[in-house]
C-alpha cells in the first residue's frame, strides 16, 4: 500500500519548465523556515544513478523503450535505497527534481508504454513512497524544448539531449500525461503556470507547499 511522506516534495514538468532553479529557490525558502533539507534529482543522486542518466540523456543511446523504462526504474530503486529513504527516516525534508510521475508521462504517455507495468515497477522501485506534494511545472512544449536546448547546447550541442531531441508530437504527448496525471490526483498534484516572472512563479509553488505542511 502507498504512503505518504511527511516532507517529501516533487517537482514535475517537461524539458525547460524551470524545475531545477525553482528546486533551488524551494530549498532556500524552506531551510529559512527552520528545515534541513536534502534536494537530489531523478534520475540521479548516486553515483550509479548518475551513470545511467548519463546513458539515457547520451543522444548516441540507442535505447528501446522498455530498456529506458527499466533503467529509468533501476535508477530510482538506488536512488531510494541510497538517498531518499535515509533522509526521510533522519525527518530531513527533501525536494526531488522528477520522480515517478515523470516517469508515467515520459514513458507511458511519450513512449506508450503500458501504464499498468509502469505503476507495478514504480511502485517497486519507490518502495511504496509517494510524495506530500508534486508541483507541476505547465509550459508549452515549443517554447521549453528550445529553451532546454539552449541551456544545454554546451553538453548535447544545438540539438540538445536524447530526450530534448523527440518529436514536438512526443513532448506534446508528455504534457498530456502531466495534465491527466494532475486532473486524477488534484489533492497531491498541483498545476503551476510557468511564468517570465521567476519570482511571482516561485510565490505560488510557497504558497501550495506551504500549504500542504500546515495540512501535516
């Protein structure tokens, strides 16, 4: 059965949505009111987790889409055992850049994989953790797509990533998860319109955490 975290929150949203500055912003605010907070990234946050993001954003991986699914899983599974769990049994709140969800989007709404497999392996390798809280970051996909490539030419050149590298039709696709995945569990999933404004984007995601940890 899936229970939640006391202080665990993630940040969803498709490529150049903003997530990584606003996990950083997040974190500042919250350790301003008293937390200890760990901020880590899926997929990522160790050592071996990192090594197969690299494998999956690596534009020559020539991956099929149930082998990404599966290294997608392997990575969260370690990435549980080795960061997230243990902050939260130290009551640390952590802020988690993409977690399951993306994985249901990307996967099972870009990829069309079977949504049913999908929630069996995330469940799995989540260790029946599912966040307080997801903020999900709306852009357009056009527009975040060539900004992510922007961000990122330096690493992936002009074309960005493999994943920034799909179809506009795959990361239309994507947001389409996201928006369903939102419309089916509004009490944990909140939609947060990317703004130009990073501050007034950054006052409405304090608003909703800080709402959901008075609700604790």
């Amino acid at each position: 059965m899936k229970r939640n975290s006391d202080f665990f929150i993630t940040i969803e949203g498709g490529e150049g949505s903003g997530k990584t500055t606003h996990s950083l912003l997040l974190k500042k605010y919250l350790e301003s009111k008293g937390f200890s907070v760990l901020l880590t990234r899926e997929p990522g946050g160790t050592s071996l987790a990192e090594s197969i993001r690299k494998i999956l954003l690596n534009p020559g991986s020539n991956l099929v889409p149930l082998s990404e699914l599966l290294l997608y899983e392997a990575a969260r599974a370690q990435h549980m055992e080795e960061i997230i769990l243990p902050a939260l049994k130290s009551k640390k709140a952590v802020i988690c850049d993409r977690f399951t969800d993306a994985t249901l989007a990307y996967q099972g709404y870009g990829r069309k994989l079977d949504l049913t497999l999908i929630k069996k392996l995330n469940d799995a390798a989540s260790f029946g953790i599912t966040p307080l809280i997801t903020i999900y970051m709306d852009i357009n996909p056009c527009l975040g797509v060539n900004k992510a490539k922007g961000l990122n030419k330096e690493s992936y050149g002009q074309k960005g990533d493999r994943i920034e590298r799909e179809s506009l039709d795959f990361h239309k696709s994507v947001r389409k998860g996201y928006l369903e995945l939102a419309k089916k569990y509004p009490e944990r999933i909140k939609k947060i319109n990317t703004k130009k404004d990073i501050n007034k984007t950054q006052t409405e995601i304090r608003k909703v955490v800080d709402t959901a940890i008075k609700n604790v």
